[in-house]
C-alpha cells in the first residue's frame, strides 16, 4: 500500500458524504481510506453504512482530532499518509501530485495551496502558501495538516500528535518537525477544500490563543499569526 487517507470526523455527518466522496474519486491506483470516528448521535453512522466496502471504518474510544488522528496513523498500511478533515474535501490528482513529490525527492511530507469554502456566503477565496521555509513555519502560528501527505516513517521518528492539547496539535507538531531539521516541499495550487463554518473548533478564538501562547513558549517562541496562518482568510 502506498498511501493512506485519513480522515477523521465528530458531529460531521452532514460533511462526511462529501469528504468520502472525493477522497474515492481519486484516480491514484493504490490507496486506502480509513474514518476514525466518535460517535456523536448524528447522521455519521448511517452514512458509513454506505461505504462499508470501500473504506476501513474505526470508531474512536478516546476523545479529540489528536487523538483520532493518532489511531489513523497507527492503522495505515500506507508508506505515506494523508488527513482530510470530513468537513473538508480533496480536489481531483491530490494524491497523485503529492505522491509523486515524496517518490522522487528527498523531502518528508509535502503541502498545497488550498480553497477556503465559506460557508455563510458560499465564497470561494484561495489561500497561496509560501515555499518550505523553516523560520516562516515557526513564525506561521499555525499549520493546516489537512491535504499534507507525510512520509509514515515520520511520525516514528519524531513521535505522534499530542493529544494533551485541546487545540493546535498541528502548529505543535509542525514545531517539533521544525526542531527536528524535518524538510517539507511545498506544491503550488490548490488541492483541497477547507471549510470555514461556526461550528468548526478553530472559531474558539480565545482557546486557539491560549493554547498557542503554552506551545510556543514550550519551544522558545512568541506566539503569533503569520501571513499564511489558516485564520487568515484574506
């Protein structure tokens, strides 16, 4: 198996069928999709139900994206793997491009531009990421580790999201990588779609800032919004 998708979902039924949907519209030929879900009394179950032999299906036990987040990894047969959060979805070729970066370069993960999808107004605004540099990513505040694919040997290397922190256990992990002289590549153009709605964890502003204050200062930095932080849409 080449590669894994995982995508994790809490309280997204109404999200999830597209998620599932353009992860498995993929034309990349040797892939796997696994959903680790909590769950959550919604519509989710029932909407497995029709993919069942198409997807590997894991319900969570634990709680949080970290932790959720941890069980895909720990479960992918995939030399590389992939997030997609199910209120989000991958653009056609994603899995191919990105592939084809960690097949030919010596690099250990790879990231796209993407399309934020606002849901209130139906706007489509492209968000244009800046090549890999390691002082801009530790001055980003924060990394979208959705539609970035990892070389799987990463997370044995450097250890696991942690699953200690409410919030933000993308912008800790990308620190650690960082500290760890972890080399990225960056792909221009977009290649999946984030959702913007309330009734995502990241509208907590003030736990968002709360929480990266304690990461930051855990590896000796200021926390702050860099130009190319998710948050910032325009």
């Amino acid at each position: 198996m080449k590669v894994s998708v995982i995508i994790t979902s809490y309280n997204y039924g109404q999200y999830l069928k597209g998620a599932l949907d353009s992860a498995l519209a993929q034309d990349y030929p040797d892939f796997e999709i696994l959903v680790v879900y909590r769950p959550s009394g919604d519509s989710t179950e029932q909407v497995l139900a029709g993919y069942r032999d198409k997807i590997k299906i894991i319900k969570q036990t634990g709680q949080g994206l970290a932790n959720a987040s941890n069980i895909g990894i720990k479960k992918a047969g995939g030399e590389y793997v992939i997030r997609l959060d199910a209120d989000d979805i991958f653009y056609p070729g994603i899995l191919a491009k990105e592939a084809a970066v960690l097949d030919k370069e010596p690099v250990d993960f790879v990231y796209p531009d993407y399309n934020y999808l606002i849901e209130e107004t139906g706007e489509t605004v492209r968000k244009t990421l800046p090549a890999f540099d390691r002082d801009e990513l530790l001055g980003r505040g924060d990394f979208l580790s959705g539609g970035t694919m990892f070389r799987r040997s990463l997370f044995d290397r450097v250890g696991l999201y942690d699953e200690n922190l409410p919030t933000l256990e993308s912008y800790e992990l990308i620190l650690r990588l960082m500290k760890n002289k972890i080399v990225g590549r960056h792909l221009a153009g977009p290649l999946f779609e984030y959702r913007v709605h309330g009734a995502s964890m990241s509208d907590n502003t003030k736990l968002i800032e709360a929480t990266g204050c304690q990461i930051a200062a855990k590896y000796g930095l200021e926390y702050k919004t860099g130009p190319s932080h998710p948050r910032k849409i325009k």
